[in-house]
C-alpha cells in the first residue's frame, strides 16, 4: 500500500522569504500523480498544485514550485515570496493513475502547519 | 453555482443518534469520496464511490453507511453515532479515471458527538 510522509508538523518562515515544506511517499507503481492541498483556518481545502510522475519537469504555479525526485520518492514545495495570506496545514496527497476502482482515491500526508511571520 | 456543498456545516449530537452528513455536486462528477480529518491523521477515506449506486469501503469504513442513488449526491449516515466519530468531515469529488484531475472539496461538516 501507498503512504505519504511529512516529517515536517509546523514551518514558520519569515514575510517575503522562501520556505520549503517537504514529502516524502512510498509505491511499487510507475505512473501516479501527486497534489499539495492548502487548508486555511476556513478549512476549505485548495488546490496549489500537481504533477504527474511520468512529466521530470517539475510544476510551477506561481509563488509555487514543486521538487519532483522520482527516484528519491520525494515531492517537496516551494513557496517563494511568502506572504501572510499562506499561512495554512498544507497537505501532500497521492494518487495513483490506472482506471476505475480505488484509482481515483487520495491518500494524504498528516500535514504541515505553515506560520508566516510579519 | 456550480460546485460541491456540505450541509450541515456544523452538527451537535448525542451517543447513540443517527447523523447524516449531506454532500451535493453540480459537476456531475462520477467519483465522489467521503474524508474524516482528525488531529495528527490528516485526512482518512471513509468511503468512496465510483459512480451511482457503486460505493466502495476506504480506510475507516466502520459506523458509517453512505448510498448514492444519484450522481450528484452521496449522503453518510452514523448509525449510532459515538464520541470517536466526532471530527471534521470533507466531502469530495473528481472526474476520476487516470487523468490528473485532482478532487473537489466541500468545506467540511464539524460533527461534535456529546
């Protein structure tokens, strides 16, 4: 069975400085994808960002990049420029990628609570 | 609007009541997933189903019954509810198959079981 790992629980980091939050994840399979979710005091949980195993370019979005090691098994985020509004539990889940059944469940990390500090 | 609503928002309850948690999409979405997050757990599947009247057990299935008759709606019921149930509950769904479109969240039901 697939599991993910965030050794990290809490980060702070200071406004405008660059943190990164780590994962670790362990699967026998090739093709998967993995997800960073934010969950703010809202407790909405948002989407930041994805990538799919098989691309070795790693995803950008924004002030958001991922480090995609295939081999090392590792998917760390980077959040550059922090700002207050980042402050969150952020969650790193997995995915695997075949058809049908369990294929389309996640399975999440326990968390890591970001501070941000004016 | 489209997207995916949880009702209620927050729910008090006593042992032994039955509860039920409703969860409504508008995307039409086949795959819908119903999460509990729990202090230094993140978040666990209950149950899962893959398209109307298929549901599937996920990690914590014990205590709770879903159906879905409907492609858009995909109630939990506690039958019995007890103190370890009480927790954050987060509805999802997703297109599902082997694209990467990731899961939809709801905005989670706090259920406090007294």
């Amino acid at each position: 069975a697939q599991t993910v790992t965030q050794s990290q629980p809490e980060m702070s980091v200071q406004e405008a400085e660059t943190v990164t939050l780590s994962c670790t994840y362990d699967t026998s399979e090739s093709d998967y994808y993995l997800f960073w979710y934010k969950q703010p005091p809202s407790r909405q949980m948002i989407l930041v960002i994805r990538q799919e195993a098989y691309k070795q370019q790693n995803a950008t979005e924004n002030r958001f990049s991922v480090n995609f090691q295939k081999a090392a098994k590792s998917f760390s985020l980077k959040i550059s420029d922090s700002q207050l509004g980042d402050a969150a539990m952020y969650f790193c889940a997995y995915r695997s990628a075949g058809y049908g059944g369990s294929q389309g469940n996640l399975i999440f990390g326990k968390g890591t609570k970001l501070s941000v500090k004016p | 609007d489209a997207g995916i609503t949880q009702s209620p928002r927050y729910k008090i309850t006593e042992t032994g009541r039955q509860v039920t948690l409703m969860c409504h999409q508008t995307w039409s979405h086949s795959y819908m997933f119903w999460y509990r997050q729990d202090l230094g757990h993140g978040l666990r599947l209950i149950y899962y189903s893959a398209a109307a009247d298929i549901t599937d057990k996920g990690e914590v299935p014990d205590g709770y019954v879903v159906s879905r008759s409907k492609t858009e709606n995909f109630p939990l019921t506690l039958e019995s509810a007890t103190r370890s149930q009480t927790s954050v509950y987060f509805c999802a769904s997703s297109e599902g198959g082997p694209g990467i479109e990731p899961q939809h969240f709801g905005d989670g039901t706090r259920l406090s079981i007294l």
